[in-house]
C-alpha cells in the first residue's frame, strides 16, 4: 500500500477503533498456555452502530480461523459494520486456504482494518488485496510495520499486534524460533552458591510466571548439567493445557540413567548429542520414550536450526551460564528474562548466569532494546529486552517484511544434504507456507465414524456422513474399535476436540493406555484410511485442491525431521508416505477433469 494510504488509514484510527483492535488482540492471546505456540489470531466484528456482535479468535494450529467463528456468530448482524483483526488472514495459494477472506465477505462488513500484515512472505498482503477486490474498505495499521505515522493511538495499537505474535516476527525475519534465555539471580549476579545450591533464588509469584513461559513455548531448554546438578522436571505445573518438550543438549551424553525428564508421561523429552556418543545409553533412553538426535557437530545454531525445520516457533533456554553463553555468541538468543531477587550471596565461585563472552572491554557490552521493568511479587525484579540480534519488536517487523516473497524452503545448514537433487514441494505445519498440504490443515472432511474393524469393506455407501474438522481428526478416530465402549468414547472425544493437535493427543493416549481398543488391522488399513481422508478434504475444497495441483509435476514432500514414516525423516531417507499420497491423488483429480488454478 502506499504512504498516502497509510496515512488516510491512521487518520481515521479512532480511540474506539484502538479499544477494539485492543479487544482481538486479548482474544488472540487466549490460548497461549492451551495449545502449542501459533499464529495468534483474534477478531471482533461490530454493527453499523459500533456494538461488538462477535468476538473470537483461534485456538490452535488446525483450529477454525477466528474470522469463520465470528462470521457464524455474528450472522447478518454485522452487516455494515467494521471487522477488527490483529493479523491478516492466512489466505491464497500458497496457504490453499481461502475461508477467512470468505466469511469476512459473507458477514457484510463494509470496513476492516488489520493490525499486522502477515509476516510470511509468501502471504503478506494477499488477503487484504482480495479483500479490496470484493469491495471491503482495508485498513492497515503502520502498513510498514512501523506503526509510526497515525497518531498514538494507532502507533499503540500496532504494537499491540506486533507483542502478540512476536515469535512469528522473530521466525520469519531471522528463520529460527524466538526464544528467550531465562534465569534469576542474586543482587550480586549470583544463579546458585559455590556449592552449586539454587533453590530457590526468586520467589514464588516468579517461578509462577516462569511456569506460565513454559507453557507459551514449543520447547524448554537445558544442558547435560543442569541435568547432573539439579534434575529438573522442567514442567509446568498446570494441571491442563500444552506441555512444551523438555530438551537437553549433551555432546558426551554424559547423563545421569536416572532422571525426571526421562519420564515423558507428563511431557515429551529430546535429547541433541553428537554422532556415536553412548550408543547403548541413547537405546536405553529411546526405550522409555526418550527421542534422541545425533548431529554431526552439536552446537546452539544447531540446535536452533534443527527446531526451525521442526517446525517451532518459540524457545525457553532455562539453561546454566555454560550453554547460555554460546548461545549468546551463535545469536540464537533473541529475548532476556531475567528475575534479580533482593538478597546477596557472594563467593567467587558462584555461577553466574552467563559465561564467558570473550568481551575485553565494557563497550563491547551486549545493549538490550525494549526494556521494561516489573516489580514480581513485591520483592524481585523482572528486566525483560531484546537482544541486539533482534533488535526490538519494530526492527524486526521491519526485517521481515523486507524479506523477499519466497516458496521454497531453505535447507538449514546442520541438517544432511538431501540426497535427491531434484527440486520438490515441501510442507509441514498447517499455518505456514503450503499448510494446506497437511493433514492437520483447517479444512473439514465429511466421512461416516467406522464402527467396527470390517467397515471399510463395505464402503460407505448407506451410512450417515459426520463433518469432521480435519484430516487427522478422522484419521485418529479411525484407529478406534469402536465394539468397545472405550473406543466409541474415545473416538467421540477425538471428534470434538478443538484442534488437530488435541485429536492426535487423544488418539495416542489411548493407543498407548489401552492398546486393546485399537484395530486388530490398524497396521494394514491405517494408509487407505488417510487416502480416503485426503480425497475427501481435496475434493471438497476448492483453496486447497489449487494449491495440489499448482505444484505441477514436482514430487511433494511432508518435511518432518522426526518422522521417517510419513515424512521424509531428519536425512531426507524416510518413507515420506504422506507425500506420495498425495502426488497420487494429484494425478487422480487431473484424470478427473481438475485443472491448477491460472
């Protein structure tokens, strides 16, 4: 958009409009803690008279887009009326996605403004252009992700918006997940005594919110130290919502056989070491559940690449001054948490919570931007910044949206060479580029509940079609037999779980509790079950099936380092089964008479 745009935009951001915009931004953040971090995306629709008539937001990846559960909710009340959205849609080709931008059309709102323009190149600015071709007025707040021209009320709305999906702006701009190093110390700089004792040096209300990060991150991370000293659990004490992995870095895999973050019953661990260290112990771990991933050279640039290509968007380095200073040197710090607690221990052998930097000089010092200041608990003191790397919130939204559009996803530098040369379509999680391409995508599938282990040859021709709300919802269910009454309860809880994640949840639990209520023919079936889900979800869907089809003959890819099944695994050597399905089911629409989009 142009300056002049901009600015006619921001003059008419009124208090009122900050207020709102302020209102989907609170409902953005709703399910941080709850799910897996995401987008974080929230919308309030008005009537013609400014009077909320619905106000929603997304609860996970998978979930329905906020803007399709406000439209539902709002009916034809807001028509006229202006929509309120802190991030743009996550809408064309190459999202295969299109319902967002179509409700909001549907809904009659006659004015919508947007606080973010996406930060994913390959969608900024796409939903607002079709929105503009359907006729609705689009504002966009500081359109280049400044926010600096409008006045103070659009400057603090636009930093709003930029706060609530800043793990998102440091992923885009700096291709690795946001993440913040958290520690608490002493008056005097001090994370334990000389005798390596740390409990605790923050207070309660502290290690409340540290609990609270926990939960808003894909993963927490320590080293095999903090491991041998302390035996962290690393969990986060909340009886529900998401339980990030636990991952610890260790060359040697000097670790302890006995540990709390080998019981993965509450959250999943990861263990990162270098090739061939203690082979037999990295079994022994694998065997209670543990994942463990051998790099050719273990290092926090590594490390930070590895859970790019995994799809992470935000990390907690809970880690000792050993790890934390390399990590401050590769720049995979983006944030500083730190809690100063008002009480002195002293010693020159006390940790610190940063190691050596090599600086010489106080000038060579690291400024952070950004800072605030909170008095916790009425006794110790949170500094919170962002490292120079980042640069604060505005600087890196500027990053971002200078990057140029790009579909391809580049190999990360730690990660084994791909040993096909040949060019290919790779996806994996559902909100980034070619998430249509995934079976946890937010497109709905009409599919009849199996109800016993001989179903399917039988077809599903006289039996009544349920709507499932993904792929992988029918998928999980679809394990279940359904002759048991655990099974037909859990296949009914799978049905109703809000996001895709969440279904697998559940249907991994239950295979895991109780392997009894499983299909016999799971093993041999589970493949044709997914095919028949893909086929119902592409045919469906006119958003996605464009996207199937523009990939033309290039092979498809489901890029999950971890999974060799129905991915292509960490060395690109997996079976890739999702991918092939649908290149196959490609090929099945183009004999069908469907053509790729112009």
């Amino acid at each position: 958009a142009s300056a002049e745009s901009a600015s006619s935009v921001s003059s008419r951001f009124t208090e009122t409009d900050k207020a709102w915009m302020t209102r989907a931004v609170e409902l953005a953040r709703c399910s941080e803690t709850r799910v897996a971090p995401h987008p974080k995306s929230g919308c309030v629709l008005t009537d013609v008279q400014g009077a909320s008539v619905a106000e929603t937001f997304q609860f996970g990846q998978g979930g329905q887009r906020a803007e399709v559960l406000a439209s539902r909710e709002a009916g034809d009340r807001a028509k006229g009326g202006t929509a309120y959205l802190n991030l743009e849609p996550c809408h064309g080709l190459a999202a295969g996605e299109s319902a967002a931008v179509e409700a909001l059309v549907r809904s009659g709102v006659r004015r919508v403004i947007i606080g973010l323009r996406h930060p994913l190149q390959p969608f900024r600015g796409v939903a607002i252009a079709d929105l503009r071709a359907a006729g609705v007025e689009v504002e966009v707040l500081g359109d280049a992700f400044g926010g600096a021209s409008g006045g103070a009320a659009a400057t603090e709305a636009a930093a709003l918006c930029r706060e609530a999906n800043a793990a998102l702006l440091h992923r885009a701009a700096t291709k690795r997940p946001f993440s913040t190093l958290k520690y608490a110390m002493t008056l005097d700089g001090k994370i334990a005594s000389s005798t390596g004792h740390a409990a605790w040096v923050s207070g309660p209300d502290a290690r409340k919110m540290v609990f609270q990060e926990r939960a808003r991150s894909d993963a927490v991370i320590v080293g095999g130290q903090t491991v041998r000293k302390d035996d962290p659990k690393l969990l986060t004490r909340m009886e529900d919502g998401h339980a990030p992995f636990r991952v610890v870095l260790s060359r040697s895999m000097d670790l302890p056989e006995v540990a709390n973050l080998w019981d993965v019953s509450a959250a999943p661990t990861l263990v990162l070491t270098e090739r061939g260290a203690r082979r037999e112990f990295q079994e022994y771990l694998k065997s209670l559940g543990v994942e463990v991933i051998e790099f050719d050279f273990l290092s926090p640039t590594a490390v930070m690449d590895y859970l790019y290509d995994r799809g992470f968007l935000q990390c907690l380095w809970e880690c000792g001054g050993a790890l934390a200073a390399p990590a401050v040197r590769d720049n995979v710090v983006h944030k500083v948490m730190a809690f100063v607690a008002p009480k002195v221990v002293g010693g020159p052998e006390a940790p610190c919570p940063i190691g050596e930097l090599g600086f010489v000089e106080m000038t060579q010092a690291l400024e952070l931007s950004d800072v605030e200041f909170e008095v916790v608990g009425g006794r110790d003191m949170l500094i919170q910044g962002y490292m120079p790397i980042s640069g604060g919130l505005a600087t890196v939204a500027t990053a971002a949206a200078a990057l140029p559009p790009s579909y391809a996803k580049e190999r990360t530098p730690s990660r084994p060479l791909n040993p096909s040369p040949q060019l290919d379509v790779r996806f994996y999680k559902s909100w980034d580029v070619n998430g249509a391409l995934s079976n946890f995508s937010p497109h709905t599938v009409a599919l009849p509940m199996p109800s016993n282990p001989h179903q399917e040859s039988s077809g599903d021709e006289g039996q009544s079609l349920l709507e499932w709300a993904t792929t992988e919802h029918y998928y999980q269910a679809s394990k279940l037999d359904q002759r048991f009454a655990g099974g037909r309860d859990a296949a009914e809880a799978i049905r109703a779980a809000p996001t895709p994640e969440e279904a697998a949840r559940i249907g991994r639990a239950a295979q895991r509790a109780n392997p009894e209520i499983i299909r016999a023919d799971w093993n041999d079936i589970k493949v044709d079950v997914m095919r028949r889900a893909l086929r119902a979800k592409f045919t469906t869907h006119a958003a996605a099936r464009d996207l199937l089809l523009s990939t033309g003959d290039l092979p498809i890819v489901e890029d999950a380092p971890h999974d060799s099944v129905w991915g292509c695994g960490w060395d690109f050597r997996g079976e890739n089964t999702l991918g092939l399905l649908l290149v196959e089911l490609r090929d099945q629409l183009r004999e069908e008479g469907f053509t790729p989009p112009e």
